[in-house]
C-alpha cells in the first residue's frame, strides 16, 4: 500500500505568527513536500481553501484567531474535518495539552522543534491519512461503473452540502437517467446493458472535474450530480453538456421511444439559498423534475431554480 502514496504531491501547512519559526520547519520539509505557510489564522482559511492541505501545522498561540479556534472551526466543518492537524507548541501546562486533544489535534511538536521528531511525525500522520484516503476510496465506488456510489453520496455529499451552506454558495442536485433501460436490458442483454452503464458514467465523469461536483450512481440506471457555487445558467449548461455527449456516444437503443441511440433525460434544483432547507428535500425535488423531464418525451432536462 505505501507504494501507493507520492508524498512530494502532499500539501503541507504551516500556521504560525512567528517567521523564524515557519523558516525553521520549511527548511525541514520542502525538499519532501508541497509546503505552504501562513502568519494568521484568517490568512490559514484562505490557503485551506484554495490548497486543501493534506496536514496542517498548526501553532496554539496567534493573535486574533488562536490555533485551538482554527482547529475546532475546521473540525466542526465536515468538509475539512479529516485533515489532521499537528499543534506546534511550548506549553508545560497538562489543562493545555488536553485542550488540544478536545479541539482536534492528533499529536504535538514541543518547542524548540527537534527537526527529526518534526520530520517524522509529519510523514507518519501523512501515511495514515493517505491509507485512510485509500480505503475510504475503495469503499466508496460503485463496484460497475467506478463512480461513486450512495454510501459516498451520505457522506461527502452531506459534507459538500454543509459546506455550501456555511459559504453561502449555491447548491443544485441533478438526476439523470437512461432513457428506457429496462428495453434496453430486455434487447441486447444484461452485460451489453452493463457496458451501456459504464460508458455512460465514463461520459459524464469525464465532464465532471471540480472537486465541486459529485457524480454517484444513484441506483440500476439512475446517477445523481451535486453541484456546489454553480449558477442556474451555468448548472444548465453543464447538463445540456453531459446530454449532448451520451447522445453522441451513439450506443444503438432500438428500444427507445425518444431516440435512435442511448440518451438521457435530467431533473435539476439550484438551491440559491440552501441554508434554509435539507439535501433530501432537494434530491426528492429533482427527482420530481426529473420525471417531469421523462413525461415530456425524455432526452430532455428540466431545470428550475428555488
């Protein structure tokens, strides 16, 4: 399994309001590591953000926003709440130490830094996130097509939910279904209806890339898409995208009413304000614009907005 992980690709943060000290422990990890460095904790949400840091070095004791706060926000937040988080410390006080065990730390670092202690530290809370990562992985694809799956849907799609909730972002969710499936089963067969479903999620995974968007296979010929930060026009485009390219795949579907080839009809809500509603209120809303979408002819999309 270690062969499995590049730890130069690994993001490395350090949050710390000392200079001397950020140098003293990027000169310990830059040769092995992507490291980032911010001086404040309002300054470590924006990195976080835009750099996703695989661990975070974190020091307690910072002006305005304090290591301990950071940690417990980013532990309170489901999309971030998996980074682990090293505390870069000289306290002596044991009510300190504890104090960050309940905010979210997995291990400390003493001041003056020990460079070898830091080094390994860093990589051993490195390789039990990235084996974590690789098993949560496996767990999470649908065994067919290789997309993910409704375990990984209550998951992650919770946490990119939550998430758009607190950022104030737009949240959509599409259905999207294979036009008279079961016709196609009945015709071709079972395994020629399996390579359908894996060329058709292949497709729309392939259209898929912002670690924004999740696609999941919903059920037999069904696959769901949340969206987050996306507007109406923009959620509609991305759809009439992932339609138009199944379409074109041009897999024969003689047993279609609506086409010569295998096609989809979607069902789509953006939610501009999702913090005043649930995510199984919208997935059970899509899925009525979905049948919507179907009762009109099919190879088709509705999409509205609330």
């Amino acid at each position: 399994m270690m062969a499995l992980f590049d730890f130069q690709l690994a993001n490395v943060l350090i949050v710390d309001d000392q200079v001397s000290n950020i140098q003293l422990i990027y000169q310990v990890l830059k040769d092995d590591y992507n490291v980032y460095m911010a001086r404040s904790g309002t300054e470590a949400i924006d990195l976080i953000k835009s750099k996703r840091p695989d661990i975070i070095l974190l020091d307690v004791y910072m002006p305005e926003l304090t290591g301990l706060e950071l940690c417990q926000i980013l532990k309170a937040d489901p999309y971030y709440s998996d980074i682990p988080i090293i505390f870069i410390t000289s306290f002596t006080d044991p009510a300190q130490e504890v104090a960050c065990w309940e905010a979210g730390g997995v291990d400390f670092v003493q001041k003056p830094i020990n460079q070898l202690t830091l080094s390994r530290r860093v990589k051993a809370h490195l390789t039990l996130k990235f084996q974590a990562d690789v098993l949560k992985h496996i767990a999470n694809l649908d065994g067919l097509t290789g997309i993910y799956n409704r375990r990984y849907l209550d998951e992650q799609g919770a946490a990119l939910f939550c998430h758009s909730q607190k950022q104030g972002e737009a949240f959509s969710v599409v259905m999207f279904d294979i036009d008279y499936f079961k016709g196609f089963n009945d015709q071709y067969g079972h395994l020629m209806g399996d390579d359908c479903l894996k060329a058709v999620a292949h497709c729309i995974k392939g259209l898929v890339s912002d670690e924004k968007e999740i696609l999941v296979r919903y059920g037999g010929e069904e696959f769901i898409l949340l969206i987050s930060g996306k507007s109406k026009q923009q959620v509609g485009r991305l759809v009439d995208t992932i339609c138009q390219a199944v379409s074109a795949l041009k897999i024969p579907h003689e047993s279609s009413g609506c086409s010569d080839f295998v096609s989809l009809s979607a069902g789509g809500l953006v939610c501009e304000h999702p913090e005043r509603v649930e995510l199984k209120s919208l997935i059970e809303r899509s899925d009525v614009l979905l049948y919507q979408a179907k009762s009109e002819g099919r190879n088709r999309a509705v999409i509205e907005s609330v």
